[in-house]
C-alpha cells in the first residue's frame, strides 16, 4: 500500500514505479525524469525531485547534497502561449 | 570492468546506441559504448520528436522511410519493455509561396518513388480534416502523411540500450571521453575520467562534439554547433480529427509543432544563431515562437507552456551527415553532422554503418557519406529542411 503513494502528482508516478526503474539502472533524476516523465508535469518536478533525490539518497547512500539535480527551465511557471504571442506582437509594433 | 574492447562507441545518443545494437545483433557485442552524461542527454533528448518520410531527396527520404519501418516495430526489435512513444498522426506541410508549392510538386515526385503516402491536401476544404482550427490565411498549398508523426526520443534511446546490454554491451554513463589513443596510424583507444580503454575501432558518435575529438588525430570534419529551442504545453485532449493534432510544419515560416500521445504539445522555430555550444534557453525564443505559431494554430492560445529547453544542431555544409574513414587513425569512424534530422534516420543509419562494418551488401553507398564530397561537389543536397 506505501508504494502506491503518489510521488509525482502530475504524472500519476508511483513510489512503487519509482522503486522498478531505479531496479531498471535508472540512476539520476534526469534519468528517472526521462523514463517515467516524473517531474515533466504543469509543477516541473516542484515536488517530486526532492522526494525522488531523497530515495536516491537512501538507496545509494550518498548524502542529499550530493544528489545530481535536474536542470531548472523557465518559465517556472505556466505561461499561456496567447499571453507570450501577445509580448511578441507588442515588441513588434 | 574490462579495460579492453573490440569497438569502443563514443556517444550515447540514439546514433551511437542504434549502432552497438545493430552490431551487437550482427554477433559483435565486446563493445563499450562511453557518454558523458545520461543516455540521450544529448542532442537526441532535446529534439522535437518528430519523424517524417516528407522528404525530397531520394537519400534522405529513403533513410527516413526504412528508419520509420523500424521505429514501428522498435520493442519487439529490441525487446525493450517500455512504450517508445510511437504516434503516427502525420505531418501537415504547408507552403507558403508558389515557389514553395512547385518545390512539393517535386518532392511527392521522391516520395511516390520510394512508395511513400504522401499528398496535396485541398485548402478549402480537406484541410480541416486534418487540422480542425487552421487558420490558412497565407497559405499556398499543403500536403500530408499519414504515416509521418512522432516518436519518443528517450525511450527509442534506451530501447537500443536495452537491446545492445541484452547481447553483452556494457555501457559507461557519466564518462567523459578526454582524448583518443592513436599510434603509428592507427586508433588504440580512449582516456577518459573513469581511465583508459583498448580498441582498435573507435566510431566517433559525440554529434556536435565529434569533429573536436577527430581533430585529435588530424581529422578535419566541417560540421559546426548551433544551438535551437524548443518548448512543451501541458496535456491537454486530442486536438487532432482522430487523437493527437499531426505535426504542422511550414519552412518558409519555419516553425513545426504536434501534439505528442500525451497531450502535451512540443514545438520549436528556426532562429539565426551564431557557432556556438550554447545551449540556455532565452524569452525571445519564449515569446517568437507562440507569436509565429499562434498565427498559423490560434486554437492554441490558451495552451500554457510549462518548460522550454535547447539543444545543439551538428550543422554540416550540406545540412546531411557525415560518415567519415579517418585517414590519419585507421580504425576511427566519425559519425555526425545530422543537422537537426539525426532521431528520425537513425534506425536506417546504424543498419548502414554495422553492414558496412561486417561486409554485408548494403543498396545505399556509405561512400557517399564521406566528407570528401565537400571536396569534389557530389553534395547531398536537401531542399526541405528546416
């Protein structure tokens, strides 16, 4: 029943799925990114890269710190592309 | 870990896994393949997803239609687990001038040789049934795939992997390839962070990164970094008449978008860039890009964008890749130059480079991949690329 607790909430991935691509050889977070599209969601990874790094950490042993983290994209937070299409008609005129 | 090979891969981007696979499947498996960083964190990974038979030069289209033979059956010819992302809801190519249009006359010419469904869509009607919310204002003519579309990047990435590991690859990620060991005219290996590695093939996969390495032993391979960009929208329903909207591409306003399986939408636009390894995204692109496609898509405005990214384009003078026989280190083979097109042909290139490799006959020639065609102007010219 644990393993069904969601880690990414975006994406519907489970702790138990998380648990099998790690035993796949999925390493990283951009790896477990990639495989399972956990942290690809509308909250890009907000939540979920710090509850994947801190399994990561257990299972490897190595301290948080030290856990490779994901490359941060803009815009951070969801833009409509109306609203950027606008800005760009604006820098236009 | 053994410390020496039969082939050592520098590269694991989908160029570089394809070929360990497809030797490995021919029986030649002591293979170490070396990335940098993560398994199609390359290039590969960053590409928009896209795979298309539209071409218009008998090589190009022909690599394009025998790869996507492959990416159609990708986990059972690799016995990957996972879901490579396969959606053919084909490619929408608009033309913008009558220029444009008469070079698609052309182009369906290629395509209909080599037996590919392609053809002219009626703009004032049939349009529609492709692409519900067009706006055609514009537009010259347009024509369409149905076996065109998209496939997942990583997954046909690690499904090779995972093929190649399966028949005895082994495979070092998180290695830098520092430098290669040549001696008397002949490769002998690689220095990297993890240590040296023996082998007296090197086939030189490292994209952008490639003719840096092969300059190592002298080779001069013209192929140059160019950094483009792209953004990805959050899921939401099929837009398309039947699931996903097909991919809209125009090169004249060189812009491509589709809607991936997962409901997001992956999109990006050419823009002039300098040489560079740049790879940061920038808010100009942000902005000119949902400008120049909310003209041609307005259905899209509301879409929101969660991410956008970049990656390198391996430019080559004549926009198609390069397979090169070093001169200088016997044994060394650099591959690349795909110039934006390398996921979607990969599959067919890999079977080119491994036939060659074990003597089996091949219809294409992997001569005519040689750089030397910069020298004697057999150039592989493409006129639909954007």
């Amino acid at each position: 029943m644990a393993d069904q607790i969601l880690i990414c909430r975006c994406e519907d991935i489970t702790k138990e799925r998380l648990l099998e691509v790690i035993a796949e050889g999925y390493e990283t977070i951009d790896e477990i990114k990639r495989a399972t599209r956990a942290g690809m969601g509308p909250c890009q990874g907000r939540t979920c890269r710090q509850l994947i790094a801190q399994e990561l950490s257990k299972i490897y042993g190595v301290p948080m710190e030290e856990v490779l983290m994901p490359t941060f994209r803009a815009p951070v937070k969801p833009i409509s592309m109306g609203t950027l299409a606008d800005a760009h008609k604006k820098g236009g005129e | 870990m053994k410390k020496a090979y039969d082939i050592i891969i520098v590269g694991g981007g989908i160029v570089g896994c394809s070929i360990a696979f497809e030797m490995a499947k021919r029986g030649h498996s002591n293979i170490l393949l070396i990335e940098r960083g993560y398994l199609s964190g390359g290039a590969t990974g960053r590409c928009g997803a896209g795979i298309r038979q539209q071409w218009g030069s008998v090589l190009n289209a022909t690599l394009a239609v025998e790869s996507t033979h492959i990416f159609e059956n990708l986990e059972e010819y690799t016995g990957y687990k996972g879901n490579c992302g396969l959606n053919q809801a084909g490619y929408l190519l608009i033309a913008c001038t009558e220029k444009e249009w008469d070079q698609f006359q052309k182009n369906l010419e290629v395509q209909h040789q080599l037996g590919v469904d392609s053809y002219p869509v009626d703009l004032e009607k049939d349009v529609y049934k492709y692409v519900p919310f067009i706006n055609t204002d514009g537009i010259y003519g347009a024509t369409f795939c149905q076996k065109d579309g998209h496939a997942d990047p990583f997954h046909c990435t690690f499904a090779y992997a995972y093929g190649a590991r399966q028949l005895g690859v082994d495979i070092l990620t998180y290695t830098e390839v520092l430098s290669l060991k040549a001696e008397g005219g002949k490769i002998k290996g690689v220095s990297t962070t993890k240590g040296d590695f023996e082998a007296p093939m090197v086939i030189n996969c490292a994209n952008a990164w490639a003719p840096g390495l092969a300059a190592q032993v002298g080779d001069e391979i013209p192929v140059f970094p160019e950094r483009h960009q792209a953004l990805v929208t959050e899921p939401v329903a099929p837009m398309g008449p039947n699931g996903p909207m097909p991919m809209v591409m125009s090169f004249h306003r060189k812009f491509y978008v589709q809607q991936s399986p997962h409901g997001s939408f992956i999109m990006g636009i050419a823009e002039t860039e300098p040489v560079s390894f740049n790879i940061r995204s920038s808010w100009q692109f942000l902005e000119e890009c949902c400008g120049v496609i909310c003209d041609t898509l307005p259905a899209l405005r509301g879409l929101r964008v969660v991410r956008q990214w970049a990656g390198l384009y391996d430019m080559s003078p004549d926009r198609n890749p390069i397979i090169e026989f070093s001169k200088n280190a016997e044994g060394l083979i650099t591959i690349c130059g795909f110039s934006g097109h390398g996921f979607m042909v990969a599959p067919r290139t890999a079977i080119l480079v491994a036939k060659h490799l074990c003597n089996e006959q091949d219809d294409l020639d992997i001569k005519r991949f040689s750089a030397d065609r910069y020298r004697t102007g057999e150039l592989l010219l493409e006129p639909s690329v954007v």
